[in-house]
C-alpha cells in the first residue's frame, strides 16, 4: 500500500495509562492466550504477548476490525511506550464456516460480540502517523493489520511495528524489538453484525 508523508507523533496523555496493567515480559513468553480469573459461565478474557513477528501476527488477527479512537491513543516517550485502547471484534467467537457468512450476517446472531481491549507496546523509539487528523479526538479508526518490518541488513531484533487501519491511514511505531501486549479489560457486549471486507463477496 503506498503511503504519504509520514509525520512524527507529538507526544500526548490521551488515555491514563491505569488501564494497561504493567506487565513484565518474561524469556519464553508467546502470544498465546490465557483466560482471566472469571466466573466459570462467563467468557475469559484474551491476553496475548507478542515478542517476535510471528507473535504480533496471532495478535494481529484477534484486532482485525477493532476500533479505536483517536483519543484512545497515546505515546509516552519518557516510557518508550504506545498504548491505545480499541472495542475489538471477537472473531474467534463469531467464527463460523465460510458457506454460511452470508448467512450469518443476514440475521441477528447474539453471538457476535465486541470487547473493550488495552494494547500497549514497549521500547518504542518514536512514533510517525500517516492520514490521521490527531485533532479529531473523537475519529474512529477500523484497526485492519498489525506488522512488523526488521530494518534490512541487519540482524538486531529492531524494526518498524505498523498499525494499518482501514482508508490508508497508518502508525508506525519505531522499536528496539517487538514487546506488544494485549489485554481484554472486561467489558463486552453483543454487536449487530460483524465486519464486511469487499473480499469476502467475491
């Protein structure tokens, strides 16, 4: 996708960062999800923990279509830290086969759900935006990939994370490595369908 002029991120205090619990990652962790202490009839919660790029594309499939506001984001450079907080769609709930999407998206199915979710990245060097108004608190932006790019030629874990989000707007956050979490803050609530891609008529 080609992109225009990046620009850099000035820092902000949009979100508190109360809403993120201060993790430590630790030596062998992956994103793969464990469910938080809840009532045995309710749905856990999902925490990923992305350390590499593998990690980061499981993490990337569980926000696809989440959406996040503007003001629901914030980086904190005296932390080296991005956190932003999303109502993502729970693709892994609403999962059905492909023969009966159209189906699915005809009626109501009290199994779709969005859940409110806190992601942060660590070691973040900078920040530059792409076809964002950061004045615009209020935007809502569709979440459609989470990418990292190694710098080339070379065999340090740093690189470039990019949040591509729907209408060619993008952040790209410069890191030392890949140290991402995502956490499900508890909140849920039915939704009343789930998100269409053009491809996915064809």
């Amino acid at each position: 996708m080609a992109l225009g002029t990046w620009r850099d991120r000035p820092p902000g205090v949009h979100i508190a960062p109360r809403h993120l619990d201060r993790y430590h990652f630790c030596a062998g962790a992956s994103a793969t999800p464990y469910p938080a202490r809840r009532q045995p009839e309710t749905m856990p919660d999902l925490k990923l923990i992305a350390l590499d790029a593998e990690d980061l594309s499981v993490m990337s499939a569980h926000l696809q279509d989440a959406v996040v506001r503007v003001g629901d984001m914030a980086y904190l450079p005296a932390d080296k830290r991005f956190v932003a907080v999303a109502n993502r769609f729970d693709w892994a709930k609403a999962l059905v086969p492909a023969a009966t999407v159209e189906k699915r998206r005809s009626k109501t199915n009290s199994g779709l759900e969005r859940r409110r979710t806190g992601l942060r990245f660590e070691r973040v060097l900078a920040v530059k935006f792409n076809g964002l108004d950061l004045k615009d608190k209020r935007a809502a932006l569709a979440l459609l990939a989470v990418t990292f790019q190694a710098k080339p030629g070379e065999d340090a874990p740093d690189g470039d994370v990019t949040l591509t989000f729907s209408g060619g707007a993008a952040i790209r956050l410069s890191v030392e490595c890949v140290e991402a979490e995502m956490k499900d803050l508890g909140a849920a609530w039915t939704a009343k369908r789930s998100p269409e891609h053009p491809e996915d008529k064809t």
